[in-house]
C-alpha cells in the first residue's frame, strides 16, 4: 500500500510543479495586462502556489496516516506475523526526509483466525536497517491484504474497544509482538532491542 501511496503521491507533486510553470509561463506572457495591477496578482500567484504546496505536503505526510485511522474506526484491524524482510527503495518526502521501503513477508490472520499469506510493502525511518520476526496489528480488507498498513502499538492499546480483540489472538495463537512506532518513520524493534537501546540512550 505504501508504494501505491507513494506514486500518488509522486503524480500530485508533478501535477503541483506543471500547475506552477504555466501559472509562470502565463503571467510573463500577459505580463501588459496586469502591470498595473502587480501587487494583487502577483499576490494571488503566492497564494495560489502556497495552497498546491500545502495540499501536496499534507497528503504526502499524512495519507497512511488517514488510512490507518480510517481503518482503526471501521474494526479493519487484524493480527500479522513478520518472517521476514527484503529492501525496496529509498524515497523522500515532502520534508524531505529520508525514509526506507521495505517488502515484508507476512502471515495475516483476520478475525476468524483463518491465516492469509501476503506480502506488505512498508515505509519505514532509515534507522530500519533490518527487518526482525514477530507479529504487529494491520489495517486489514478482506480480498486486498497487500494494502495492510502496520498499526503503531500506540493507537491499539490506547482503544479499550480492542481489548477483546487483543484477548483473543493472544489465546489463540500467543503472539510474540514486536514495538511499532514512528520516528521519522515506521521502526520494528523486538521489545528486548527496545530495552536495550532505550538504556543505552539515558547512559
């Protein structure tokens, strides 16, 4: 899904710049015309590339995002395993920040415990240096589960609602979780890694 995301997001952003050069290519064609009027033209010119630029910025930061809430609000949600992972590109985005795309190779079991083989292309901090095993909650659609989205452990546990949910993958199938959250990106970490590494971080 994330690719998907990123070539629209790709195709607004050339759409913003092709908007910009003929607003420019027009304004100095029919520059006689409004030299009078320079300050209110050149004025709405501002405006209007301000408006493209922040519709461009907020889509690129925050469709996933809109998705993954989206998706939490309807129930969308179920249990995926990780095995594994391979690289798939570097991007950045509209702040342009660096982030890493990676494929991962996952289990997804939906509500009814019936287990689907997928594989999720996900967008993840370039500190994701390595993709480690273990299970993560997903956006989930029946019939489109390349689309699934890592959920952050944040938003699951921060909704009463999914406690029951949670109680019953965990008697099912005792899942050992990874730690999905954002920082400047997706990370994965085993929980022993995030261990470590937060104690390295207040020595």
């Amino acid at each position: 899904m994330q690719l998907k995301l990123y070539k629209k997001s790709t195709l607004l952003l050339t759409l913003v710049v092709i908007a910009d050069i003929v607003c420019i290519v027009l304004l100095v064609m029919f520059r006689e015309q409004w030299a009078d009027h320079k300050v209110p033209v050149i004025t709405a010119f501002v405006l209007f590339i301000f408006l493209l630029s922040t519709c461009y910025s907020y889509y690129d930061l925050n469709a996933d995002r809109n998705l993954i809430k989206k998706a939490v609000s309807n129930g969308d949600v179920a249990l995926a395993k990780i095995k594994d992972g391979t690289f798939v590109r570097f991007a950045r985005d509209a702040k342009l920040v660096n982030h890493v795309y990676w494929k991962l190779n996952a289990e997804v079991y939906d509500n009814d415990m019936k287990k689907i083989d997928t594989t999720i292309i996900e967008k993840f901090s370039t500190h994701q240096t390595s993709i480690p095993s273990g299970y993560v909650y997903v956006t989930y659609i029946e019939g489109k589960e390349d689309e699934c989205l890592i959920i952050p452990n944040v938003i699951i546990t921060s909704i009463p609602e999914y406690k029951v949910l949670v109680d019953d993958y965990e008697k099912a199938l005792k899942p050992k979780y990874l730690n999905a959250y954002i920082n400047n990106g997706l990370i994965l970490q085993t929980y022993e890694d995030s261990l470590k590494a937060q104690k390295e971080a207040t020595n």
